[in-house]
C-alpha cells in the first residue's frame, strides 16, 4: 500500500506502523504538521477490519487536530494514533507500555492523549515509558468535560443560527453516543430544557439517560433519522454518509464526534438540503484545549472553560461568512484554518516544535 496515494494524506510529515510483537502493539502514529508546535492528538484504541483502514483513520484524525488546534489558536501541531485491537479484550499494561515506548522514541515530536479505547489510568501507564503524553489523572485529566462543554455552546450558536435565539428549551436534541463526552453534554442539555433523543449501543446507558433526563430512546441505527431539530453525532466518524443523508430530518448537525462527515463532498450536499452544518473538528475543540494547558503547564480550570465557551463564538462567525460567501460551513472552517496554518509557516518555525 503507498499511502501517499490515499485521499487522506495530505502530505503529512510522518506516518509511522509501529509493532511490538511481544506485547502483541501493532499501532500507527501520524503526525500531520508541527508548524504550529508539537503534534499533539488522542490515541485511539478500536479493532479495525485491515491495517489500511487503520491508517484512513488515523491520517483523517491526525489533519483533522491540526486544523482542530490551530482554529483553537493553540501551540501545537496535529497528531493522531490508533492502535488495532479490541479495547476491552486485547489492551494490557504491557501493550500500553510498549506504545510509550514507540512515542518516546519519537523525541516529543507527537505527544499522545486518550481517545476513544483509551483512558486517563492507560496514560499513565504510557507515561511510563514517555514523557510526551498529556491527559493524565493530577494534570488535566479525562478532557471528555472540556469537550462536552464547548460541544454544548457550539449547539447553543447552531440554534442561534436556526431559531434567532441561544435558548435550548423545548428543542429536540439527537445525541448519538453516550460516552464520557456524550453524558456529560446530555446533562448540559436537559439543564436548559431541551429534549433529549439518545441512542448508544451500550443499553444501560441509555436506560441512565432515561432516568436522569426523561430521554427518549431510538435505535442506534436509527438515531441520525430522528425527528429532531438538532443531530449531535458524539460516537465514531462518517455517520454523515450518501446512505444517512437523504434519511436525516434534524434542521442542523452539531456534534462532539470526530470526522462526521464521511467524505468531504457531503458537506456540500448538507447545504443542499437545508441542514446546517456545526465542523466538528471547531465545535469539539474543548478536549484540547485542556489538554493543551496541561502540555504547556499553564491548567487553569476556569480559564479552560472559558476558551471552551468561546467555541460558540467561533461557530457563529463560520457561519456568517458561510451565509456571506455561499461556501459550505466545513469549506469555510478548512479555508480559516488554512490561512492561519499558511501564516505560520511563512512566520518560520514553532518554539513550540522542540521536544515536549
């Protein structure tokens, strides 16, 4: 496989398949570009079908941090890893080590953080064998608060774009997903009044949601079909697809999930069909930004939820230049982070790309 012939390759600067055939760690690391600083992005742990599928996802997440941290305005560059292997049945601490130890051999060029499959406790068992891992119990910690928080305001600017008004209460809210970040953006949600619909493949999540928040339940194949005003897409990418498009009845799709767009040209075709469009790699920026006070010593909670609110604010004007210049809403967001990256560039090299 020549991976710079994929679609996703975008002339990343590094794209490595480490192996530890000890611990049985077969896991790719992609770093997309250091301009903006060291790449920083969360490590996924997820049983993909074949290796070439692992790397898809993997150089797809890794561009997506760097547009992610530089439209946040952080000093860091994009980086993503996957390791191949189911979660609950192949992880052990000697696995995660033997990951430290690739990413340690890396000299701090990407610094790892959990992901989906991954967590804070399996950080630290990275950390280790690394100093260039972020996302630890005692530092920022589990990012998914941060994350559901800036999702929230971004979903409170997509309903000021819809309704003329930042007020939740009464609208119908989809949330696909309850992980860490999807619970925890459910309980900013019903705080304000909204609606909740939910679907997650784990049924006593759901059941909990139920209790909590009088939420009603919808299959998750289903959930992006929902009779909704707003679709929160908050589990694994692509769900916006050729196939869910001409089912999707939300008036908007403004989420915390990575990649919801399985491939660019759909945001055109969101356009096309009246539904506005939240990019989520602007909207689900909060993760990072703790993350990133956590790398440059500079952890202040309040501080953090502040920036994560801001999101709002950055989603709103997407969206008015968007309505200005008649691009796509994910155009638009590519096109700002582009500039901001073209800037640096010409500005020279990063402080920030010496080791972490």
């Amino acid at each position: 496989m020549d991976i710079t012939t994929l679609r996703d390759f975008d002339d990343h600067e590094l794209v490595l398949l480490a192996r530890d055939a000890d611990s049985g760690l077969t896991a790719v690391i992609a770093v997309h570009s250091t301009v903006a600083g060291p790449a920083c992005g969360g490590t996924r742990m997820w049983a993909y079908a074949t290796h070439e599928e692992a790397v898809i996802d993997a150089l797809r997440l890794s561009r997506g941090m760097t547009y992610k941290n530089i439209m946040a305005g952080l000093p860091l560059g994009g980086g993503k890893s996957v390791i191949i292997g189911n979660a609950r049945t192949d992880k052990s601490d000697a696995l995660l080590r033997a990951f430290g130890r690739k990413v340690e051999a890396l000299s701090g060029r990407y610094i790892a953080a959990e992901d989906v499959g991954t967590s804070p406790a399996d950080m630290a068992l990275v950390g280790q064998e690394t100093r260039h891992v972020a996302g630890l119990t005692g530092g920022a910690g589990d990012p998914s608060p941060f994350t559901a928080f800036g999702v929230y305001h971004g979903i409170k600017a997509t309903a000021r774009e819809l309704t003329g008004t930042a007020d939740l209460k009464g609208l119908k809210i989809a949330v696909q997903g309850l992980g860490h970040v999807g619970q925890y953006l459910c309980q900013h949600l019903a705080a304000e009044g909204a609606q909740l619909i939910v679907a997650d493949l784990d049924s006593d999540k759901v059941a909990e949601q139920i209790r909590l928040h009088g939420a009603t339940a919808v299959d998750a194949g289903a959930i992006h079909a929902a009779d909704c005003d707003i679709y929160a897409p908050c589990a694994l990418g692509a769900t916006v697809n050729a196939r869910s498009i001409p089912e999707i009845r939300a008036k908007a799709i403004a989420g915390a999930a990575n990649n919801q767009l399985s491939v660019p040209e759909m945001a055109a075709e969101l356009a096309r069909r009246g539904i506005l469009y939240a990019p989520d790699y602007v909207i689900n920026a909060g993760g990072i930004i703790s993350v990133s006070a956590e790398v440059t010593g500079t952890f202040d909670h309040a501080a953090i939820m502040a920036r994560s609110a801001a999101i709002g604010d950055t989603v709103s004007s997407i969206f008015a230049r968007a309505k200005a210049t008649g691009a796509t809403t994910a155009d638009v967001a590519d096109m700002l982070a582009q500039e901001k990256l073209a800037a640096l560039k010409a500005a020279g090299p990063a402080q920030g790309t010496k080791a972490a």
